[in-house]
C-alpha cells in the first residue's frame, strides 16, 4: 500500500458530495494512483458545487505543459465540468524547479479553455506536495 496516501475511510460520491478538503480530495486520488507509483497524471474534473463529474488518467513521463492541451481536449467533453483538480506521480522524484512555472502555464491555458485548474499535487519519495500554493 501506497505510504503516502493511505486507503479513505469515506470517499465522496460522484454528481453527490462536494469534494472540498484536502483529506476528501486526496482520497479520491488514492483510488485512482497506480501501486507501486509510476509516472502518471490523474485529472479530477468537478463541477461549479465541486461535486466530482469525471475522473482520468494519462499514463506518461510528460511534464504538465506538455500534456495540459490533452487534458483540456478531455475535460471539456465531460457534462458540467467548471474546475478541476490534477494529482501528479513522480516514482522517486520531488519537486522540481518548474513545477511553480508549468503550474502557471497550464493553470492560464485552462482559463483560456473556460475551465479552472484549481489544485496540482505531486505523490513522491514519501510525500504530498500542493504544487499550486
């Protein structure tokens, strides 16, 4: 079992509960994080009560600016999205020196898309960072 995120013990549930806290946000990422961690990128696309409409992953050792054109191409066929929410892993890797710079760059193409990229996490060596504060 993934050190980092432990198994929730209450999820919210789709189109019903907002998803709201830290602990509510990371716990439908932890059922979505591949084990052992590998280098993947999961979405959580919610909608204007922050209720969780969709959830995907990209499978890819891409940085977020590269990837961030496929993830809007995604998220604007999903019914009522208005924001949503990325959970990057990192198998071995922190933070690295961009992450404040690609958080930028993506978090302004979604706008252009009409959609607001509210939170970036990373999952690695041991720990969760909040790469948007």
């Amino acid at each position: 079992m993934l050190e980092t995120i432990t198994s929730p013990i209450d999820v919210p549930r789709a189109h019903l509960d907002p998803i709201t806290t830290l602990s509510e946000k990371l716990s439908v990422f932890s059922l979505a994080l591949m084990r052992p961690l590998r280098q993947e990128t999961i979405v959580l696309c919610c909608d204007k009560l922050q209720r969780g409409v969709g959830i995907f992953a990209f499978d890819s050792k891409l940085k977020l600016t590269e990837i961030i054109d496929r993830i809007i191409g995604t998220a604007i066929n999903i019914e009522s999205v208005a924001e949503i929410k990325i959970c990057t892993s990192r198998a071995g890797n922190g933070q690295e020196s961009t992450d404040k710079s690609q958080f930028i760059f993506a978090k302004n193409r979604c706008l252009d898309a009409g959609i607001d990229l509210s939170e970036w996490f990373l999952v690695a060596s041991g720990d969760v960072y909040a790469l948007s504060s």
